[in-house]
C-alpha cells in the first residue's frame, strides 16, 4: 500500500479512570464491545488490522465489499467491528466468525453479518491527519461518511457530560461497556493511553470450583474457575478470577490444596474434568494456551468485581475482591447480578438512507 500512514501500526490505546472528566475539551463517546481495528484503503485493497496487528480481512468478506463501496480510495480510519442484533452486541458471536475453513466464513458472514464502527480518521488521499487535533478529525471522519450506509457507521459523540452519564447508564444493556473521554485538542498517539474510559464495575458472589496453574508452573495458581447455580440447581462456568500478586500466587496454592481431595466425587462440572476439557468457551485468539484446570470441591465462596455479563459469563477476567467464609454456595446464584434492560440500538444502526 502507498499510503502516509501505513500498516501495521499500533492503535491509540486508553486507560482506565474512575469517572468522566470534568471541564471543557472532551468529547464523549459509547464504549464498543468488539474487535479494535485499523482499516487501510488504496484502491482496490483493503487492509482490517486488529489491535494486536493481525489481518482480520479474510474474516469478515462482506465488509471489504461495503468499504470498498462507502470509503474514500485512500485513507486509514480506526473503529471497531461489532456484531449486532435486536436486542444488542454480541461478542460471542463475533468470537465465532474466527474460522480457519473458508468455506464456514462465507456461511458465518450471511448467518451473522458484522458491521463496523468508525470514530477516527488518520489519513485522506496523501494527508497524514495524525498531527491535527481530534476535534477536527471528527468533523472530518464526519463529512466523508456523511453518506454512508450500514453496516458501516460513525460512532455518536457528544461534549456534554451529562448526556454522555445518560449514555453510560442506558447502553450498557445493549452491550456497550462503558464511555470513552477524548480530548478535541489531542494528536493521534499510536500505542500510548492518551484516551480515556471509564468502565461498569459491579460485585458479586461466585463458588470456586475449580483453578488453573501458572504458565510459570505448579508452585503458583494461574486463575480461579468461578460458578453461579441456576433456578434448577445447575452450576454454571461464568469466567475466570486473575491478576493476583506472586505473593498471592503462592499463597493460593497451599489454601486450595485442602478442597482438592475428592472433587470428583460430585463435582458438577465432572465431565469436564475427566476429559481435561474447559468449562465455557474457548476463544479462538488462544488456541495454543494450555487451559487444562484443577477440580475443587464447591466449597469456598469468593467476592470478585465485574464489569458486564456476556450472556451468562463474565464477559472480561473478573477482580478478586475477598472470601466469603460466611456465604453458603448455594446461594451463590444468578439472581444476585444486577440486570439492565437493552437499549434500543435503532439510533446507532439506522435503516439504510
């Protein structure tokens, strides 16, 4: 590609606060939940980059003939592929158009068509737009897909606080995980966290049922199996607790060891572990990691925080808040998690003009 901005390159990156700033200078914008990308257009060819700088093309056909079709001849856009549907995103979905055989992408792409949205725009015919502050790459970004049709999208935006609190209240039911905070003045930085989000974090009560080792070895514990009953009595996979110091690593080790012994005897992911599967899905960005787990019995109770549920499981690692020694397993249940209704998506992913 002849391109000033040329592949790969690295995505401006956020990090995370608190609240949403306050003061002027920001625009705000809804969180997606999807996969980051960079799209490269020169000509004919079509360039999608995941943030980790992978080629992503191959998997979503159907776009590279709409943004072939909705783009300028040359430019570098940055947004993110989402996949939605009536009652909201759905990333699972979205894990699932990763397949190796040809033909089942063709198929994935009628079955569950992706659409991408777009909030910045680095590069126009030989300009490299990166230098020019945000504010006037958005209206830029704006006025070439001013005429866009779906599945291609420009994300809202607004410089109102208050509008931007209402949007980080209504959507997260139609999974949009949060708001980002961008400043109209900055310059586009790849690979530094000049943005800002700001992420639904909520608490809940989860039985520990199983645990996986440290890629470092058995001398430390690598992530905690978290399950929630349902109204039947089953026990659900709904993710995994990390991100734990080595100190903590350790100590982990020597406090499971004693709900290891006979585990299997009632265990309800059994199954499971007697084929060394893994309970939930595995994704397909990790295909070469060792997730074989370590059964415990469904005795110890964990506080973990959460961001949102993807279904029925936690859709990032939850946060190892504390033990519950005083909580009954059982009572670990679904009917604890805080639910939100879906936001009508119909404003974003309007009817073709």
């Amino acid at each position: 590609m002849n391109l000033p901005v040329a592949p790969p390159l690295q995505p401006m990156l956020a990090k995370r606060v608190d609240a949403l700033p306050d003061g002027e200078g920001w625009l705000f914008e809804p969180k997606w939940d999807g996969f980051r990308v960079l799209l490269f257009r020169d000509g004919d060819e079509v360039d999608i980059q995941s943030r980790d700088q992978k080629p992503l093309g191959r998997y979503f056909p159907e776009l590279i003939e709409t943004l072939l079709r909705e783009l300028p001849a040359r430019c570098v856009l940055d947004g993110e592929i989402v996949i939605a549907k009536e009652d909201g995103l759905e990333f699972e979905s979205l894990q699932l158009r990763l397949h190796p055989a040809a033909s089942r992408v063709k198929l994935l792409a009628a079955e569950l068509p992706a659409s991408i949205v777009f909030w910045d725009v680095l590069c126009v015919e030989d300009r490299d737009l990166r230098g020019l502050p945000f504010g006037e790459r958005r209206a830029l970004l704006e006025s070439l897909l001013a005429r866009s049709r779906p599945p291609v999208h420009v994300t809202p935006a607004t410089t109102s606080r208050e509008i931007a609190a209402d949007w980080f209240r209504r959507f997260e039911g139609a999974g949009l995980d949060g708001v980002m905070a961008k400043r109209l003045s900055g310059v586009y930085e790849p690979n530094k966290r000049v943005m800002l989000k700001v992420k639904h974090e909520r608490e809940c009560d989860c039985v520990v049922a199983g645990f996986r080792w440290h890629k470092s070895g058995e001398e430390r514990v690598g992530s905690l199996l978290l399950g929630l009953y349902d109204d039947a009595g089953a026990l659900h996979h709904v993710g995994v607790a990390a991100s734990f110091t080595d100190e903590k690593r350790r100590e982990l080790v020597g406090l499971l060891a004693p709900y290891r012994g006979e585990a299997l005897v009632d265990h309800p992911w059994k199954e499971w572990a007697e084929h060394q599967r893994v309970p939930g899905m595995k994704s397909r960005w990790s295909q070469d990691k060792d997730l074989s787990w370590v059964p415990l019995r469904a005795e110890l109770v964990v506080e973990v925080a959460y961001d949102h549920m993807q279904g029925t499981r936690f859709r990032h690692t939850a946060q190892f808040r504390r033990w519950r020694t005083d909580k009954p397993p059982r009572e670990c249940t679904f009917a604890q998690l805080e639910v939100v209704a879906p936001q009508e998506l119909a404003e974003i992913f309007a009817k073709p003009r």
